[in-house]
C-alpha cells in the first residue's frame, strides 16, 4: 500500500466533504493505488496515482494526482481525471501525451477532464498500453508546467476497480 502521508493527503484533497466517507485504500499495483468511497449511498471506486516528476521544479506545484473512476451506478465508467495543487488556467487547455497519441482536457478549478465519453475510452486504452503519460497545463497566474505520469500498475489497478464497483 501506498504510504500513510498519501492516502492522508490524497483523502484530504478529494474528499473534503463532511458528508462524504472517506476513501478506504484496498490495492496498490505498481504505481497505482485503488480506493473506494460512498457518498450518500453511491459506491464510487478509483485508481489513482502521484506525478513521478514535476516541473519547472522551481515553483510548487503542491499535490498532482491522476486518477480514473468507475460508479457502481454505472454514471460514470473509467473516467480520467487530473488533479492539481493550483487552480488551473483554462486558456490554454491542459494537455495529455501517451506516446504520440495526445487529448486536450477542459478545467474546472483545480481539475481537468476528458470532454468526451469516446476520447476518454481512448484514453483509457492507451495508458493500459503506455508506459508514461505527459500532462502540460497552466496555472492561473500563467506558469506552464508538466508532469509525468506512470502508468506501472493502471490495468491491474482498473481491472481491480471494475471487480469493486461491479
């Protein structure tokens, strides 16, 4: 399992909801971990994980994670999400890479999410066969920044949310 300050912080960021559960960890593969949570009697089961490098390793960029969540109600199926320490500029859109394959995302705050039910599929598909994703975004005091992603451990952890969330 991921170490304590992760899920700690990762709990905090997501979940501030006094509402809500707070996410159970139940599975680490590789880089990725999976978690489980209800809210008001929804089952929500993500995989989620921490940028592997950060720059311009000048400024702080605060807590990334990247995470794809089903809904047991079947709302949502592998949706891709990205988080950030910062509120993101929405002009221009944060961006993806795996490989040569690339997606434009809209943000909303401190996130940014695929548009689209069949590029977000298409996404998913390419992270099970990529190594790492690139992520480029902007900070809304206009620092351009990157990130890399791993992605040891995503089929294995997504396999794990679908049995969850079944």
């Amino acid at each position: 399992m991921r170490c304590p300050t992760f899920l700690a912080v990762f709990g905090l960021v997501l979940f501030a909801s006094a509402a809500a559960q707070q996410p159970k960890a139940v599975a680490t593969y590789s880089d990725w971990s999976v978690f489980v949570r209800d809210s008001g009697g929804e089952k929500i089961c993500f995989a989620a994980t921490e940028a592997k490098d950060k720059s311009p390793k000048s400024v702080n960029h605060g807590d990334v994670f990247f995470l794809v969540a089903s809904w047991k109600s079947g709302a949502a199926s592998e949706q891709p999400s990205l988080m950030t320490g910062y509120t993101l500029n929405a002009k221009p859109e944060p961006t993806l890479r795996v490989g040569s394959d690339k997606w434009e995302m809209y943000s909303s705050e401190n996130e940014a999410f695929i548009e689209s039910a069949s590029e977000e599929k298409r996404l998913v598909r390419a992270m099970k066969r990529g190594a790492d994703m690139r992520v480029g975004a902007v900070s809304a005091r206009g620092t351009a920044t990157n990130y890399i992603i791993s992605l040891r451990g995503i089929t294995a952890a997504l396999d794990r949310v679908g049995k969850e969330c079944r």
